[in-house]
C-alpha cells in the first residue's frame, strides 16, 4: 500500500510523519525505513527505525531513486513499512515525471506486502496528476 501527504511546504508533513513512524515502531514485528532527503530532521526518529539520507549517495531522479529502494529491501527481507519525506526534493524533478516509478512502487509494495508513506510537497493541490490521485 502506498500513501501519499501532499501539502504546501511549511503545513507539518514531515513532524507528522515522524510522529506516524515513531508510533508504529512500538507495535511492529519487522522493520521500518525512514528515508530524506539530509539528516535534518534524524534526531526526531526513534533510534529503532533505520534513518537513510539520500544526500549520502547523491540519489537524483526516478530510476537511481527506485534502484536505491530495491537494494535497501534485498538486504532486508524484513521490512514492513517505508516513510519517504520530500520525494520531489530526493528525485529533483517534478510530479509529472513520477508516473513509471509509482507504477513500480506499487508492484514492490503488493509483492513484498509493504507499506510505503510518502510527503509531497505540492503548492497547489491542482497539480496532482491523475495518476498520483488513488494514493492521496
């Protein structure tokens, strides 16, 4: 399953899902990925959730983006849920260009049963293409 926040910058998505991830943590059986863009904001997540920074390893676009994701869950079979903060601000492109990579995000989430939460930041809700609509 995959579930998207899309909001204006500034309206609180990344404190809540902070909040969402530092709160499944206590109930979960396997294991939770927080992934941002920099490691602003990893003092706030549960030392018990594995924090990735893509800055680390210079992740631009769909394709490195989605290749990144693949290596993190076939090095642990275990993980149940993945909190994404400010995709748009990871991938440096815009929402349109996300389509193919949602596809396959979808696929990984149904066949590896996981669940994926994901901020955008989005200035006008007017802007979200079709596609994105069924996880919003």
């Amino acid at each position: 399953m995959i579930q998207i926040f899309c909001n204006e910058r500034g309206s609180g998505k990344t404190k809540k899902l902070i909040e969402k991830a530092n709160i499944y943590v206590r109930e979960a059986k396997g294991n939770i990925v927080f992934i941002d863009d920099d490691h602003t904001n990893a003092r706030f997540v549960d030392r018990n959730i594995r924090f990735v920074s893509t800055d680390d390893f210079h992740i631009k676009g769909c394709k490195c983006f989605y290749g990144f994701l693949c290596g993190i869950l076939s090095s642990d079979y275990d993980i149940e849920h993945i909190y994404i903060d400010g995709l748009l601000s990871i991938l440096n492109c815009s929402l349109h260009e996300t389509k193919d990579l949602f596809l396959k995000l979808s696929k990984i989430c149904n066949k590896y049963n996981i669940d994926m939460f994901i901020n955008i930041n989005s200035e006008k809700m007017t802007e979200i293409p079709e596609f994105i609509e069924e996880f919003v």
